[in-house]
C-alpha cells in the first residue's frame, strides 16, 4: 500500500439494516435509529475540522470512506449521500481486503503530507513517571508490609527482654525500633539507642523529636555516646589528635569511660542496638555498663550487611527472629541485585520502581562527568536534589568525588573529613549529598548512585556485603557506575 496519505473510514455495521424508506438506516431498539449516511459523513466533517485546528485551514488531505455490512445484502438502496459502490454488503464481504487496497491506493496526497496525517492519526504523546507518585507508593507499601513484623516482634513477653532480629535490608527493622521504642516510653522506661553511624543517628534523634517531647530516650552513635559522657564527667576529647591515630584516640576514651563511676542519671532501663553487626564486642560490654540489672535489649543486624572482617558478638541468652523478606526495593532493583551478587533474600515488594542502569568507566576520574549526566537526567525525570544521593563504595576521603564540590553545576554536600572543636562533623554546604555506604548504611534514598564499583579481583564476602548494602539504598532508582577494565568489577554485571 502506496504512503499517499489517503485516509480511508469505514463505518462497520452488524446485524439487520432498513433500506424502505430510501435510506440506510440502523434501529437501536423501538425507538432509536441512525441514519447511515449522516453517521459517515458526520464523522469525516468533525475529522476535517479537527485536521485544520491544528494545521491550519489551508491544509487538506484526502478521504474516502467504505460502509461495511458483513450481515445484511443490499437490495434496491438508492439513497441521496451513499455511493452505491461504497457499500460492501455480505454478498461481497470476502472482497474486503481487495476493495480497501483498491480505495486506499487511489490519489492522495504526496508522501510529505502523509507523514503530517500518519501522527494527526496516531494521537501520540510522550508519558514520563511521576517520580513521587512511584516514591509515595513504595513508601505506602513498605511501611504496610512491614509493619506486621514489628507488631510481632515487639509484643514478645519474656522477663527480662532480650531480642535479636536477623534481618535483610528492607526487611522493617527500623519500624521495630519506632514500635518499640513507643511502647518502652509509654512505659516510663529510660531508653538507650545506640546506631553504628551519625547520619542514622541524627534521622532518627529528628523522628523521635518530631512525634515526641519525653527525654527518656538518648540516640546516638557509640563514639558519640562515649564523648557525650566524657564531656558530662569534665572529660573534653582532642578530636584534632584523631585525625592522625584515631584508632588509639578512641581506645583511649573508650579506657576512660571504663575507669568512671556510673551515676544513676546515666543508667537506662532499655537499650537498643541497631546495625548491630558491624559493633565490637567490647562496645556491647561498655554499653552494658549503663543499664540497670535485668534491662530490656533489642539487638538488630543484617550479617549481609556487615562492612568489616570481625566476629559476630555471642549474645548468650538471646531469643533470635530472623527475617528474609525486603519490602524496600520495588521489584526491578530486587531483581537485578538477585541476579548479579549472590546473596539470598525474597522480593516483598511487587512495585517496579524504575528500570537499573549500569555505567562503565576505565578511569576513576571519569566519573563525576558520568554522574553529572546521571543527576541532569534523574532531575529531568522529576527527581529533586536531595531526594539523589551518590554513594561511594570507597571512604569519603579515598573518592574522587571528595574532591568535587560541583556536579551538574550543583553545590554537593560531603563530609570533609575535618571535625570541630565539638566533635561535629565539617559539611559542605549542598543539596546533592555524596557520601560513603559505610556513612549512609541504614539509611535510603528515592535516587541512589553508586559509585567507586572498582574490585580488581573475585569478589570477596566483605565486598558483596557492600555492594549488597549501597543497592538496597534505593527506593526508585538505581545507577551503577563501575570499573569495566577491572577483572574484579567487570565480571559481577552482565548488562
């Protein structure tokens, strides 16, 4: 069939038609009738008209029209407005394919109109994602599938309580601590959370404060625990010495809080422990210097998230649950984590998300261009920039992003690995945050790029844990950006 741009309509009727009258006419019931002819031409005029609304009223194009009635054969019509020879009746129905072809390669229009009348037609229009519409749903379905694990979990009776969830990343155990959290407060009990980092720490210190008023419950990270002590005993830490040596800084201040006397108003009733499994064995035992005899624990870990090579700590006495479902990552970031790192978790979440994309570089400095590209399109597709977070699978300090203070022409927020005098951390100002998985383990991000993929040999346990541990960040959207020249890197990804 020739591209003319002829447009062809035909109007298909089934079943019996009335041609007495000397018209075509169709009965829809006793008192309802259409008039064939009005029907066909009334539908061309309203095209032709729509055609120059948009075009403009000099342009036309060409238009014939067939009348199909596979059930009825025509007797003696001789209508005013019908071509007799564009009515295909069901004495000729099999001809069907023949007579279309025929009309539809008659005179047109050149094939330059055609294109103008093949998208008139076709009523096309670009659909994009809304970003939040997928972010507000993911939230909605985690915090519903989830939540019947805490209402499990925390209603537990044993004397004293000691729990200790096992659960995979997305799995809720950050809504077992709220639950649990409420009912030891509605207690009047004084609760100790300890979490392995400040980012999580400060989340979740901004939660408690934001549906609480009570100061029965102090959140922290170990280190900042130990220092916030520290300073309450007249004891004030040198964090510019950290810099140089902060493994024996610490060791020192953790030998310093061992040596006090603990005064009742540093004693809790409750302790939490979250990221459990990257704690030391000797900060369980310094913790358990602050609670009172037969204090309520609630330790949570996720051992395919532990990030260094220690030992699990032994918690005699301990009832364990262990959890293996992720209701966090949509159905598309589950899938492609399933097939590219072997580790074992069930998809809870059956949203997609949005599709993963994979990038590869040959040089480490090549990156923050292909993470620009990345941010421009992620801010393209609705995404805000705090709602995108580039993860490094190195230290803050060992990326090339700690030395970028712009990406996509966007003010970054990083750790400049300096502290104040007060142990606080140096920020730079920005929206765009980078930081590193082992800072922003525990926490999650509606965009996340994960950066600095550069293994040179087999995967070791440890690094599938962190890769396991920054893609499981992602609550819509994940991009990897990773060493495609390196044996290590280039073998994990198969697109």
């Amino acid at each position: 069939m020739q591209k003319n741009g002829k447009v062809l309509f035909i109007e298909q009727k089934n079943g019996a038609l009335d041609e007495s009258s000397g018209f075509l006419v169709k009965h829809y019931g006793r008192h309802s009738h259409k008039d064939v002819a009005k029907q066909v031409h009334r539908s061309i005029d309203k095209v032709r008209e729509k055609f120059k609304q948009i075009f403009g009223p000099s342009e036309k194009f060409s238009v014939d029209y067939l009348i199909y009635c596979p059930d009825y054969q025509l007797k003696t019509l001789n209508a005013a407005g019908i071509d007799k020879s564009r009515i295909l009746d069901a004495s000729r129905r099999q001809k069907l394919a023949q007579i279309v072809q025929f009309l539809c390669d008659s005179h047109g229009h050149p094939e330059s109109n055609y294109q103008k009348i093949e998208a008139f037609f076709r009523q096309s229009f670009e659909l994009a994602p809304d970003i939040h519409a997928h972010k507000e749903k993911l939230d909605k379905s985690f915090v519903r599938q989830s939540g019947a694990l805490s209402n499990v979990l925390v209603n537990l009776e044993m004397q004293p309580f000691r729990l200790k969830v096992m659960g995979t990343a997305g799995s809720g155990k950050s809504s077992v601590v709220h639950v649990f959290m409420e009912k030891q407060a509605q207690q009047g009990q004084r609760v100790l959370f300890l979490c392995f980092n400040r980012l999580l720490a400060e989340k979740r210190k901004q939660l408690w404060r934001q549906f609480h008023h009570q100061d029965n419950a102090f959140i922290q990270t170990f280190y900042g625990f130990c220092n916030d002590f520290l300073e309450s005993q007249g004891v004030k830490l040198n964090f510019q010495r950290m810099h140089n040596d902060s493994m024996n800084f610490w060791q020192e201040a953790f030998d310093r809080v061992m040596s006090m006397n603990i005064a009742e108003e540093w004693l809790f009733d409750t302790l939490i422990v979250d990221e459990g499994q990257d704690f030391h064995a000797d900060w369980y035992e310094i913790a358990k210097l602050f609670l009172r005899d037969n204090a309520n624990i609630l330790w949570l870990e996720d051992p395919q998230q532990r990030l260094n090579s220690g030992r699990a700590i032994a918690l005699d006495g301990f009832v364990g649950y262990r959890c293996n479902t992720n209701y966090r990552s949509p159905e598309l970031i589950a899938r492609f984590i399933q097939k590219n790192l072997p580790v074992q978790f069930e998809i809870g979440n059956l949203l997609p998300g949005l599709d993963v994309d994979v990038y590869g570089y040959s040089d480490a400095k090549q990156q923050p261009k292909i993470a620009a590209r990345i941010v421009q399109d992620l801010i393209q597709q609705g995404f805000t920039q705090d709602e995108i977070c580039i993860v490094s699978c190195k230290g803050v300090n060992k990326s090339v992003f700690s030395r970028v203070d712009r990406i996509s022409n966007l003010p970054v927020s990083r750790f400049t690995g300096k502290y104040d005098d007060y142990g606080q951390q140096i920020i730079t100002p920005g929206k765009l945050r980078f930081d590193s998985i082992y800072r922003f383990k525990g926490l999650e991000s509606p965009a996340v790029i994960l950066v600095d993929v550069d293994f040179e040999r087999q995967l070791t346990s440890d690094q599938i844990n962190l890769l396991f541990c920054g893609m499981t960040r992602a609550t819509v959207k994940l991009s990897v950006v990773f060493n495609d020249q390196s044996p290590g890197s280039s073998g994990i990804f198969s697109s």
